[in-house]
C-alpha cells in the first residue's frame, strides 16, 4: 500500500513538472519548466491549496536518491583533467568557500525561523492566559 502511495505522490510531483513545462513554453519564460513547476508547488503547499501530506513520502523518497544523480555529473568532470590542471585550486577554494556560505545561510534561516515559530508559540499561551484571567 505503501508503494501505490509514493507513486502517486511522484505523480503528482511530476505532474506540477509538467504543467511547469507547459507554462514556460507557453510564455516563453526565461527560467526552465521544472523551476516554473517547483514555484507553482510551493505556491500551491504556502496557500495549503495541496496539503503537504499529499506528496511528504514521495518526495522524501525521491531525495534519498539524490546522491546518485549526482555520480554522473562527477564522472563526467572526471573526463576534462585540464579543468583542474591549472585552475583546480582556485575551484577547491570556490566550493569550500560557497558550502560554508550555504551551512551559515542555512542556519541562521533556520534559527530565525525557530526563533518566530517559538515567539508564535508565547503569545498565544499569553492570549489563553489573559483570555482565562
């Protein structure tokens, strides 16, 4: 039952792709139909117009494969030893660089977002406790 479930969720997670596809090519948008698609997704989940609950497991499914489309792309730089010959430093220097940006962005995000979900949480205990008084 479980694997009917996440193949409907990837339907539907497809299904927001293509009608990402739809729409670029329809308006000629500059941005590829997949990122169209993931903005009407996340449009569609922000206004709860699809419940998260609709695609969790599908997409949690397709994240734990993740790693494995990025093999092909390695292997394929691997082909193009003059790239890092002469510049290869300079590339290290970039992604150390860039992934320490990325974990320091991401966290402060997450802490504001912590920080505003707990501030929610004390006031509405402090509406229930003066709504009580």
């Amino acid at each position: 039952m479980k694997a009917i479930r996440i193949i409907l969720q990837i339907t539907i997670l497809y299904t927001f792709s293509l009608i990402g596809e739809w729409v670029h090519n329809l308006l000629h948008l500059p941005v590829s139909g997949s990122i169209v698609g993931l903005i009407l997704m996340l449009i569609c989940l922000t206004f709860k117009i699809v419940p998260v609950k609709i695609v969790e497991d599908g997409a949690s499914f397709l994240l734990s494969f993740l790693p494995l489309l990025f093999i092909p792309a390695m292997t394929g730089v691997m082909n193009y030893p003059a790239l890092f010959s002469g510049k290869g430093l300079v590339l290290l220097l970039i992604v150390v660089l860039s992934t320490i940006v990325t974990m320091v962005a991401a966290g402060i995000a997450s802490q504001l977002l912590e920080k505003n979900a707990n501030k929610g949480k004390e006031n509405d205990e402090c509406n229930k406790q003066v709504s009580q008084s």
